[in-house]
C-alpha cells in the first residue's frame, strides 16, 4: 500500500445508529439464541440461514412498521462487470430488513425442494436504513419462526404456545409475561358492519388504531373523527368520521372482559352478519380451545382485542408477547416492560414471486429487548468472570508459565499468562482486576525453587480490601501458598467457593 | 402497497455468489462456532461483535489474499438527510471484508476502556465483493482470535496451542492435522542478506514466493527469474533475478529438515549476518521452545519455510493449520485436503489510526472448509432427524393431537402436528418422509373410543421395505398399538433403538 503522508488517518468510529458488543453482552445473546433455537427446533422447526443480501426487488417493501415511513434499506448497485462484456445495468442489492420477505423468496425459489407445510426457524441481525437516535440503532436481532403452507388456525395456536414455552425457557417466569392474540378479520367485520369502503378509508382507520397503544381510548377516538392535538403540540388530522361512526371501533378496542368466552361473545356482537367477521371470531374461539386444551391457561396467553401492533400487516390472526412486570423508565417513572415479540398471519407474501396465495404465520422476538429485560430483572450477569491469571515473574520461564496455564485449561479453568510487559508487577495484578480474573498465580525463582506457587484469591481479596476490619484483614488470608503440584487443586477450590457464594 | 397489474413479478433468487443454508447445514455450523468459542474462551479470549458494517475510511485496504487483486468491498453512501440541514455528502459504508480490519477500528476507538493486551474473539460472517464462480461465495464465515498489544512471540506460541487444540476439539484426530510456523523476520533477513533493496523488487519477490503453493519450487525458480508459462498457455514475467540471486530464497523455501532443530540451523545458515533475520531465527527458536515445553510435539506443530501465505501481509511469526488426509477432488484425483486456518503477526494495523505502532497477533479459522472437511470424513451427519409426526385422522380433534405433541416436547422429544391439509392420509405420512422422522403417530376414532395409538417406526419401515424378505416382514413388525398413557414412552424406546445402532 503506497503510503501518502499527507493522507489524514481514519477516524475510528462505528458508523452513526451502529455499535460494537463485547464480553458477556455477546455471550449471553449467544445463550439466549441458542435456547430459543432449542425450543423451536423442539416444536419442529428446522434451521434456515438465508443471506444477509437480497435483491431490493425480491425484498419489496413489506415492512411491518407503519409508523415508521422513512424506514428504508441499505441498498447498492451491483458493480455490472459481474455481467461480462454486454453487461445489462447491475441488480440492486439491499441488506435485509427482517427475516420474513427473505423467507417468502427462499420459500418460492426452493419449495420444490421444500416439506409443505414447511416450518422454519432463523435468528441473525437485520439491517434498517433509519435515522439513527439515542438507543435506536439501524442493526439489531431477530428471531423468527414461521410455518408456510398451513391454512389451519392450529398453527397460530401452536407458535402462541411456543411462544410461551419460549419465554420461560429463557428465564422469565410464568405471571411475568403474557401472549395476547388479536385478528385482523374481526376489525375487517367490523368496518364492513360500519359500512366503510375498502380503500381509502379503511387504511386511514388501520392507521389509527395502530396508534392505539400510545395514545389510548380517548385519543383513537380524536384521531378517528376531527383530530388530535399532540403532545408536541402540532395537531393531527383526523380520519373524519363522525363520533358515531368511530364507536364500533372503539367497542372493538376495549372488548376484552374478564373471561376468553366474555370477550368472544363481545366480538361475536360487534360483528353482526358480517361473514369475514364471523369468521374472524370463530378462529379467536379455535385458537382459545386449543391452546387451553394444551393446559395454557389465561394466565399465559389470552384473546386481547387492544393487541393493535401489525393489525394492518397481517391477514388473520394477530398475536404480541407483553412482560408485564414494572421497570422504572429513563425519566423515573413506573412503567410496564412491554412488548418483547409479535408475529400473525400473513397470506400474500409469497403470492409476489409465484402467483399462488399461500398461507404463513409466525413470530418473531425482539431478542435485544428481551435480554434487557432479564438483565433489568437481576436474572443475567453483567459480566463473566475473567480467566485466572498466571503472572510473569521471571520472562525467562515464560515456558513455565505457559506450562501452568495449560494445565489449568486441561482441567477446564479459564486461564492465561499475562502476555504484556511483565516489568511492573503492580502492572499485571491491575490487569487481572480489569479481566475480572478470579484468582492469579505467582511463581518467582524462590517459589520454582521451592516446589510451590502463591495463588492470590482476587475476589476474596477485593471483599477484604472494601469491607473488613483489621482483625478480619489477618485472619483471612486471600493468599496462598501450596507445592506447584498443588495448584490445579486449589484454584479450583477458590473459583467453586465463590461459585456457592 | 398499490398493486399495478403489469409490475412483473419480482424473481425468487438469490443474488449471484450468495446462498442460503438449510437444517443441518446451520445447525452443524452452529455447534463447531460454540465449539470454537469455548475453547477461545477457556484460553482467556473475551467475545466481541463489532458491526457488520464500517465506513469505507475504517476498512482500509487490508485484504490478505494479494492473489485476488478484484477482491473488494460492497459498498453504498450514507444518505446525507441523515446528517441535518447543512448536509456534507454522507459517509461510504460498506460490509466488512474480514474480522482484523475491524478489530483494529475497535481497538483504536475503545482502547481506554479495554485491558492491555486485549485478547478477543470474534465469528460471523463476512462479505467480498469478488466475481461469484463455483463453490466461490461472497458471503461466507470468519471465526478469528487475536491478541492485541502483546509484542512477546509468548502470544504467537499460545495461538498456534489453541489452534491445534480447537481443531482435536472441533473433530479433527491428532495426525490428521498439522500447525506450521514461518516468519517474515527470517526472508526479510534472506533479502537483506541478497542485498535486494526495500521497495519494488522486494514487494515482487513476495508476490511470487506467495504462489510456492501453487507452482512449487521449480515454478518459483522461474518466476524470480526469467519468467514462466503458466497452464493455460500465457506467459508470466519473472522478477528479472540472475539464477545465483534466487538461489537463498529457494534455500529458504526449502530448509524444512528431519528435526525442527536441523530447520533452525538451516535458516541460520541462511539469513547469515542480517540482524532482523537471525531476530527471525530466534523468534522461531522461542515458539518451538514454548509449544514443547508444552507437550505439542511435531506431530501436531512444526517450524516450517515453506509456508508462504500472507507472508506479504504479516510481519512476523505467520501460521496455517493444515488437514493432511487425503481427499478425492472434483476430477477424482487425491490430493491433501490443505488449509482451513491461518494468521500471523502484524505490528501496524491500529497505527494508521492511533500514529502509536500497537504489536498484534492473531488466527482465522475457516468455518465453511472445516465443516466439508467433517462432512468428507464421515463425522458429521449430513442430515439431521426430524420431528416425531403426530397424523391428523380427525380434523376435529385436533386439539387432542396438539395435545400429544406437547405431551412428546415437554418429554424432550422434537414433535409436531401435520398443519397440512389432512384429507389424504398417504400426504401426511410422505410429509413425515421428507423431514427424515423417526415415528408417526395415527389416532382414528377407533384407537380414540378404545384409548390406543398406533406408532409407526418410520426408520425401521424404511429399511424393511429397502431389504426385507417376505417372512422378516412378517415377523417384524413396524407398527405397534399401545395404550395412550404409554405413547411417550414407546416413542422414547424406538427413537433410542436407532440412536444405538
């Protein structure tokens, strides 16, 4: 590489809305990956990994989140020498968004090749071209399952209750948490019930009660007649109904009574004659039944007709896992964690590439917010532990001290020599409090001479150093001394006592 | 979405050079990356993921493999609306082509907050912007260590250590693996001691001591001096050095002898008076005293010359693991199965960012190659077992059959229920085929009424329909009736009768 110079260096910075994970932010993602994929796979689901590349023209433009319209794609085009000498214009290319448009091509490129009804898992970053801000950042997790090809509503029922299985799996008590199912049909009967066109204006009303969870009863009802002052303080057309017109909606809303059959029966009413409602209401009191029949109770997973997110995404049934436990927000205040994954049914994506309408439905977890759940909830570590450290006293016998550590590793201890200058020694116990090392082992020329080693206790020793008092000081030692053949022994007895603790 | 008739559908592809990766060819993955990471781990190495994409300024051109000159990077400009009003044009960003040139960036950006030396592991993919051929992927696995900040070749000993034990760990028998040690310190000194001068003829006598692998030694011989006609018929000029010139680095290339302490004479031999060389020598000298005293013999570490990949790109200790069993390839001819790890040390990657020169050390194991290299042996299943079937007889009871699955799963066994349409019997049973289970459950209303379920041993069906005479048919049965509280139970004894066998 010919060097200028003049050439300013590189600012070494992520990209803005992109971050670096270390340590035990990456292991315990790694964790909590593998035990969904566990579950899943337990449930049938096979594995799929597509690529992170798509063509901007398979992707389409099927994101979920209406409330986010500037949402976009990391897109290029593909360099046309690729093509040979007559080259057409390059493909565009795009990084994924989700995992979903990406499993409605594999879908249609491979179902051939594929079982029907073909269930499938996949877990990996996604890529969003947004506006990055405080704690939105354009690439995060996902973690989907599907089932392509299974018409039944046995289906929705079998992911709720994986979804289920799932969430205590990965260590969130059941009564912390709760899967709530809507369907998009019932709201479908019951704009035909209103009279209200397909088009225009049923999108307007989709639109609006997407924002149901934020702005609440009063607010749907504002937006879906004159309008809305926001909290900003800009005012927000609203869809123009009149305030009779709006009250299906709203009675859609907040139908949910103490019991699943209380809630139907409202359902089953606010729908009358209309047969896509009828059969919206049906699927809820299917799903209702087989779920219970598989001994999930109320206390797991619920029909919710206030479940709005994606209600103008999917086609049928529509179903979000909320952990209903308290956390205090940035601003102090008490809030429920909320929601930590969705999913529904979806019958036309893979309609796009084939022509043919096949049904899908699946989930997927927010897997970054579900780890800062259990993080919030004192359930996950912050740190791992650092390996034992073998010090440097002598740089000659680096030998030695590479001999130790791989003893300890035989024994399955984390373990490493300090590989920095070992000049100062105040240098290399500083290190290991960095690493969050549990124990580091010295061996000068007068311990090698000896036969033993000193093996400092450094998490004991901390202890000490922060709260005891002299007497205590000199009664608990956090050092010793033990003949070298020893040492595997003891570290191993240090590391388990703390493990107790 | 507005739908034009006429907007052709969008193609069900993959982009060129990309894939996507089924079942066990995921899971499989999977493990040896949580395999690897463990051992990584237990040698004190830290987790990291950095981000998938980097600005352009941060990657650098860093690319290892001098014998891909296209090699290049998929890269877009960041939209400038992100930036604010006053807009400068937006950063480039692109994907990152491996997992060193990021480290660095991390290292740079982090390094007040990181220990010193910073020991970190990092897998995921990778993306090259290369023209896709066979077998040739644009998007393919990295799982690298490295230690930064560590100058002792201490850090290049440990490394080639926990290569060698990663690969027995991952699958690979002692003896059909082999880690061998160059230096770049040892030829520098070779030309030094040629008296070629730095610059130019240096840079070209690296690039043909790169291709060694490929053309051999009569091959490298012509290249550094009058030139070569390669297979396909072109010629390729030579260096342009006189015979008696090329000699030492032939002498170098080839210095490997019977015992590693006869190599290290020879290359002392070689590099005579020039000061970095006989530095070389001895860093070679220390690492075969380190990885000895040990345990790891020659039979799994050697100090070998005629390793020459990215000789162009380290600066100093360079390493490759290699698998030495005998592979049939494509034309069926037996050749070595060759490369699926390799590193070395380079001292100036983080100062293009910092101005400080920051020593660093570190290996990349080859996921992809490594997983066919199992796959080639025989010791990874090419498919994994799919799902316990529970058959739908009754489209009605299909909470009863929900029911089942759950009662197999909460036992640890993988079940499902067929969501497919269950009208013609023979699908269900062809479904269970194609996703390789183990056993089908079938419950008519006549089993129900009589409180049975047939089971039916899909594994053994096959093989008695595959190989069977009339009278084994007959006296072994493949299909058993048993009570309904004994279904778990029965599914357990005949998925375990074939796990042993």
């Amino acid at each position: 590489m010919a060097k200028d110079k003049k050439t300013p260096r590189p600012r070494a910075e992520t990209p803005k809305g992109f971050r670096d994970y270390f340590g035990a932010d990456v292991t315990m993602r790694s964790e909590m990956l593998a035990t969904i994929a566990r579950v899943y796979h337990r449930y049938g689901f096979d594995a799929l990994e597509s690529s992170a590349v798509e063509t901007v023209e398979a992707l389409g433009k099927f994101l979920p989140d209406v409330d986010r319209p500037n949402a976009g794609v990391f897109a290029w085009q593909e360099d046309p020498d690729h093509e040979g000498e007559n080259a057409k214009p390059g493909d565009w290319l795009a990084l994924r968004y989700d995992l979903t448009a990406p499993l409605a091509r594999v879908y249609a490129q491979h179902r051939n090749d594929l079982p029907l009804p073909y269930r499938r898992y996949a877990m990996g970053p996604v890529w969003r071209n947004e506006k990055p801000g405080p704690g939105r950042f354009r690439q995060f997790y996902q973690c989907d399952a599907d089932t392509v090809g299974a018409a039944s509503v046995a289906a929705d029922a079998e992911i709720c209750a994986m979804l289920a299985d799932t969430l205590e799996e990965v260590g969130i008590p059941r009564g912390d948490y709760i899967v709530r199912i809507n369907n998009r049909k019932v709201l479908n009967g019951i704009l035909e019930v209103m009279g209200l066109p397909e088009g225009d204006a049923r999108e307007a009303v989709l639109r609006t009660i997407d924002k149901f969870d934020k702005v609440g009863e009063a607010g749907v009802r504002e937006l879906l007649t004159k309008g809305r002052l926001d909290a900003s303080g800009a005012f927000i057309d609203g869809v123009g109904l009149d305030a009779d017109q709006a009250e299906p909606v709203i009675a859609f809303l907040t139908s949910k009574a103490d019991t699943m059959a209380a809630t139907l029966d409202n359902l089953r009413a606010a729908v009358g004659a209309s047969a896509i409602g009828v059969q919206g209401v049906d699927e809820l009191a299917q799903i209702a039944d087989l779920v219970a029949a598989q001994g999930y109770g109320p206390d797991r997973i619920v029909i919710d007709p206030s479940v709005v997110r994606g209600l103008g995404y999917y086609t049928g049934p529509v179903f979000e896992a909320e952990l209903t436990f308290e956390i205090f927000d940035e601003k102090g205040r008490k809030r429920q964690f909320g929601s930590v994954a969705g999913g529904g049914r979806y019958d036309d994506l893979v309609k796009r590439f084939t022509g043919q309408e096949v049904p899908a439905t699946g989930v997927s977890i927010g897997v970054d917010r579900l780890l800062a759940a259990l993080r919030e909830k004192g359930r996950m570590q912050a740190r791992e532990q650092g390996p034992v450290v073998v010090t440097v006293m002598d740089r000659d016998r680096m030998a030695d001290y590479q001999a130790m550590a791989g003893e300890l590793r035989r024994a399955g201890i984390r373990a490493e020599v300090y590989l920095g200058n070992p000049k100062q020694f105040g240098n290399q116990l500083k290190y290991a409090d960095k690493r969050a090392s549990p124990v580091a082992i010295i061996e000068g020329g007068d311990e090698k001479a000896r036969g033993v080693v000193q093996i400092k206790d450094l998490i004991l020793g901390a202890k000490i150093a922060e709260n005891a008092t002299l007497e205590e000081w000199q009664s608990r030692p956090s050092q010793y001394e033990v003949p070298r053949d020893q040492m595997v022994a003891k570290v191993r007895d240090i590391i388990e006592s703390h493990a107790d603790a």
